[in-house]
C-alpha cells in the first residue's frame, strides 16, 4: 500500500447503501478513488461497477480483499455479514468502514474491535450523522455556548420502511426499526453530547402496521439518561406515511434550537401525475411531495467519506469508530430489554444467550424466556 496518493477503496455490496458509498466518493474525490466492488448475486457486481464507472468487480469479497492495491474496504451489506467481512478484511491488512449498525451482537464487537486493533488498521463506523451539515453546525453551536447547559437533545427519524427486503428479516437485520435507524440516534444523542456515559435506556416499542412481513417493531421509543444529567429521545419508524422524517431538537438553559433535514432543503410539490425520484423512502410522488436537492451533500455522507479517507492517510483523526458502534450495540440490547421488561436498564449491560438484539423483545412472547440481564 502507498502512503500517498489517492485511497484505493472497495465497495462490498451493491444496493441502496453500495449506490451511496460509491456516489459520495464521486462527490468528493480529491482524497480516495473506487477501484473494485463485490456482490454475490450474479450480475449485480458488474451492473455496480459498470454503473459507477468501477473498474474491477468480483462475485466473492473475497477475492477482493486479495488485490494488493486496495487499502479501503467499506461494507454496505445485511447486518448479519458486518462481523465476518470485518475480519477478512482486517486480516488482509484492509482499513474498514462499516456500515451501521455495527453488527447483531457485543460478542461480534468485541471481536471486530480487538482483531482490527491487533492487525494494525482502522475500524470506521459509518455514522453520517456526525457529519450532516445542519446537525454539525447545531452541535458547533451548542459547543460554544450557545444554549448554555444542555439538558435534552431530540433525534427522529421516521418513513413507511426500508428499502430492501432483507431488513424485515430479524435473522439477517438484529431487528426491527430500532436496530436500522435507533442505532442513528443513539449515536447521534452520544456525540451531540459530547460523548458522556449512558447510565440507563428505557424503550416501549411495537409492530403496527407491518406485522405481516416482519416478526420486527416497526414503531419505537427510547430515552437515553446520561452521567452528565442530560437526556436523549430517539423517536423511529417504519409506519410513518407521507416519506422520510429527519430531525433534531436541542434544549439548554440558555437556548434552543431546530433542525428538519429535510425542510429548507425541499421543494414543496403538488403533482396530479407524479414524477421520478423525490426523496428517500417516499413511496409516491402524487399529491404533495418535497422533493430534495444535492441530498448526499445534506446527509453529510460524502464529507464522511471524504473525512474517512484522510482518516487512513493519517490527515484526520477518526471521529466515528468501532468503539462508538459498540457503544450503540449495547444501547440497542438495553432498548430492547428495556421494551420487553416495561422498565429502564442500567448500563453496563451484557447479557448471556443473545444471538441478535431482538431477541431480547421476542422473548417476552415465551414465559421464562427472557435472558438475564440488569434492570432497574
């Protein structure tokens, strides 16, 4: 691998998320370049490739991680993959940026962290929250003072379900709307907050709307409590109508201040016929839509990349890590614990028995099925 130059990445998967890795390198390509992507499914790594002007593609990862010049690998695939292609690619001497949630369980993320530490490469968690250009000027914000002591940060986001049909599938997902899009804002209440230690988690969560596809929540609610006295509410769902949700709230005692990720970077629309692409996760575009603009750039997705990329030349120090994804692995079992129990769960919290984190929802269905655990 050279020191220099731009990163050489590869791109695992080939869906939504791979469409997003790739585009956001495209956006800002001063620091890395993709040179390869891998898909299983046959077809899907060359129409990638082909589509993103990528020009080496594989149907085994594998084989891959196996080119000397790749120095960056970023996994966009099923949660259940995260763990097993962060290990081959660890042990290939590869930098890592995997894709939220960090994987289905603290086991897995133990393991994830101690191999890349042994191995000597990085192990970047992709969390574009932290990078979003509204959220990023609010927490600038909040840094210098502006709000005074901050004692509640708010985080939702909210659609009519994802994008692929793997995420109903709890095997291969952890979980239901909590695990894909909760992980987000316990993340982003951490950081926003100037990484304290969480204390306690209390969840109610339910599955309302998509119960003939999936055994997973598709609403839910969770307050985080935090050693600084400060408070954090993530709001999720797959059962909100009318496309995507995403939003901030931040009250001190000094101030406040509101984000919407999406409202001043829309177009309000009326259309009787509907149109192309509007937006994230809106399933129409008849009637009133809000149609958005350089929508990547107001993610934050390609300044991650671009920020994870100086991150392996050692220009930057990693602002999103393997340990900040374990930190929300093991918010996420509480969450679910805590929705089960219809108590709050004190951290730390590491249960026994737990093959994903929503399993510890599910066995409240079976009488004495519930793994050990600590709640208040």
């Amino acid at each position: 691998m050279t020191p220099e130059g731009r990163v050489k990445v590869g791109i695992i998967g080939s869906q939504f998320q791979a469409d997003i890795h790739a585009e956001s390198f495209r956006l800002m390509p001063d620091e890395a370049v993709v040179v390869a992507a891998a898909s299983p499914t046959p077809g899907n790594a060359e129409r990638f490739a082909r589509k993103h002007q990528i020009p080496r593609w594989f149907t085994d990862y594998r084989q891959m991680l196996a080119e000397p010049d790749l120095e960056l690998i970023t996994i966009a695939a099923p949660n259940s993959f995260h763990c097993q292609m962060t290990l081959d690619a660890a042990r290939a001497g590869k930098h890592i940026v995997c894709e939220k949630p960090l994987c289905l369980t603290l086991e897995e993320a133990d393991l994830m962290i101690d191999t890349c530490r042994r191995q000597g490469v990085l192990l970047l968690y992709a969390e574009e929250l932290f990078f979003t250009p509204k959220y990023v000027k609010a927490k600038r914000m909040a840094d210098e003072g502006a709000f005074g002591k901050v004692y509640l940060v708010k985080q939702a986001e909210k659609h009519f379900g994802p994008h692929a049909p793997w995420f109903w599938d709890v095997d291969r997902s952890g979980g239901g709307v909590f695990m894909d899009m909760g992980c987000h804002g316990i993340a982003f209440c951490y950081w926003f907050l100037g990484r304290p230690k969480l204390d306690r988690v209390l969840c109610h969560m339910g599955t309302y709307v998509h119960g003939e596809k999936t055994q997973g929540e598709d609403d839910s609610l969770c307050i985080l409590e935090f050693a600084n006295g400060a408070k954090g509410v993530v709001e999720n769902s797959w059962a909100r109508r009318g496309g995507m949700e995403d939003r901030i709230e931040v009250y001190g005692e000094g101030g406040v201040t509101y984000a919407d990720l999406h409202m001043g970077n829309a177009l309000p629309t009326f259309s009787e016929y509907g149109y192309g692409y509007s937006v994230e996760k809106a399933p129409s575009t008849q009637g009133w839509s809000w149609p958005v603009f350089e929508e990547l750039w107001n993610y934050g997705f390609p300044q991650e990349m671009h920020h994870f990329a100086r991150c392996v030349r050692g220009k930057e120090t990693p602002q999103a890590t393997g340990e900040d994804g374990r930190l929300v692995q093991e918010a996420l079992y509480a969450g679910y614990h805590s929705a089960a129990l219809g108590a709050q769960v004190t951290l730390p919290f590491r249960p026994t028995g737990v093959n994903k984190p929503i399993d510890l929802w599910l066995a409240r269905r079976t009488a004495g099925a519930r793994p050990s655990g600590k709640a208040d």
